[in-house]
C-alpha cells in the first residue's frame, strides 16, 4: 500500500517538478477521508493516506517559492 500510495507519488513528484516549474504546471494529488479518520481493518491504507496529505503539504510550501 504505501509503495503505491507514497512512494510512487513522491517519486513521479520528485521527477515531475521540474517540467512542472518551467510550465507552471500543477500537481493534483489524490486522497481520501481515511487520511483524517480512523477506520478498522485498513490500517496501512489509513497510514498511507494520511501520509499523501501531508507529503501535499510539505510539497506546496516547499514549491511555492518556485512561481
């Protein structure tokens, strides 16, 4: 779960953003309400998604000085 959920995106981002700076392109990352609340029965799904969020966060403020 998180190899598909984290690492690839931090990887295609991380790839990406120089193609992104030079074209002023966007990054849309996708997440879900399990990244916010706790469910049973998907532990690592609810990890990884709480991991997409803040990775966006950490993301933006490290690229928005790059506009």
């Amino acid at each position: 779960v998180f190899n598909l959920n984290v690492r690839a995106m931090y990887h295609l981002t991380m790839l990406a953003t120089p193609h992104l700076i030079e074209t002023k392109g966007n990054i849309v990352n996708v997440s879900s309400v399990n990244g916010l609340r706790s469910f049973p029965g998907v532990l690592a799904y609810c990890m990884s998604k709480s991991a997409v969020d803040q990775f966006t966060r950490c993301v933006a403020l490290e690229l928005a000085s790059k506009q």
